[in-house]
C-alpha cells in the first residue's frame, strides 16, 4: 500500500535527483514554491495531507521523469537510501512567508523547529546561517520572485548592510541598515517606491545580516 511518508519521500528524491530542493521543484512545475514544504505535509487539524494527482503530473513533466521512475522512488525495496553529506555542508531553507509562523527561529534569530527543508551551501566558520527564498516583488531591484537569501543571525552588521529583521509582532522583513541609536533603528527600503521605518529596538526581536544572495 501507498502511505503518505512514502509518497512525500519520493517527492523529495525525485528533486534530489534533478537537483532540486522541493521549493525548486515546485517551482519548477509552475506551482506555488510552498506547495512542497514539509510544514504543508500536514493539516491544521493534524491530519496527513496528500499531494494532488494534478501536481505529481505537474512534476513529471516539468522533471522529463517517466511514471515508472515514480513509482519506483515510492516502493520501498527500490528506493535509493538518501544520500550521506558532510557536516556543514546545508543550511537551513524556508519561503519567507512560512518563515513568518511560530517555530522557526528562536528569540536571538537561529533557525529552529522540524519546518525548515535544507539546501547545499559552504560552511562559514562555524557560523548559524539559515536561507529564505523571496516570494513576489516587493524587494525588487533588489531581489527577485524566487531568489534566495542567506543571513547570519550572529554576524556584526554596519550601516549600509542589507539585513532581515523580525518584529515583536511575528514580521519579517528585508530592509537596508541605515542608522541605529541606543533606542531606535532606521531601516531604509530595498525598493525606491518604499518608505523608511524607523522602529523602536524594543519592537525588534532580530536582527540578521544577508550575507549571500542568489541571482
């Protein structure tokens, strides 16, 4: 029989094999990049939630994977064992508007919780480091639809930096460092039609400085 850890794992190893992270795949397949997430595999209520018919065959043809290949990812004797990687090479990966719920950092900004899925990426000197995908165009020129962030909770951060900052109200949001004073910090928008927010430091749970951008 078909169980649902089975399914989601050979959604996850298909990816693997197109080098993909299941956010990419999703993309890939013309669907909203959280439709894979871990944190979507199970409902509100706790029940287990199933991929739709229409997004495997979604994924088969954006992947060029035959159903066969599929089938076999799901059966458990013809399932690959998930590859061995060495420590330090993933970080923590999440879409922004998922990294926004409770569970995933914690109160200094670390990445924490079972929500986070993983990608490749050097070791930094031993540095906690988590990713966050864009999604949609508010951060544009800056970033776009579908690139990837990467922040160092612990890293010094100057005027000028570009910087992700969680409020005491659960938001997060990418800024430019601009001025920050015993009691208040400035932060400077990443688009030129955005507004400058000047915050109270008790507002402010984080602050995370990017270090790494895709383009």
């Amino acid at each position: 029989m078909l169980s649902h850890e089975r399914v989601w794992a050979a959604i996850d190893a298909l990816a693997a094999r197109k080098g993909l992270s299941p956010s990419g795949l999703a993309r890939r397949a013309g669907l909203d990049p959280t439709t894979f997430n871990p944190s979507k595999r199970i409902a509100v209520d706790g029940r287990p939630r199933w991929p739709s018919t229409e997004s495997l065959a979604k994924v088969l043809e954006a992947t060029g994977a035959p159903l066969t290949e599929f089938v076999a990812l799901v059966s458990p004797e013809e399932t690959p064992p998930c590859p061995v990687i060495p420590a330090g090479a993933t970080l923590p990966f999440a879409g922004l508007p998922d990294a926004m719920a409770e569970g995933y950092f914690d109160s200094e900004g670390n990445p924490v919780g079972k929500g986070w899925d993983a990608i490749p990426f050097p070791d930094l000197d031993g540095n906690p480091l988590f990713a966050l995908e864009i999604s949609g165009a508010g951060w544009l020129p800056a970033y776009r639809d579908g690139d990837t962030v990467i922040a160092a909770p612990k890293a010094p951060v100057r005027r000028g930096d570009r910087v992700i900052v969680r409020t005491g109200d659960g938001g997060i949001d990418l800024h430019v460092l601009h001025r920050r004073t015993a009691r208040t910090i400035e932060l400077h928008p990443l688009s030129a039609s955005g507004t400058i927010v000047v915050l109270d430091l008790a507002e402010v749970d984080w602050i995370a400085r990017i270090v790494w951008a895709s383009q």
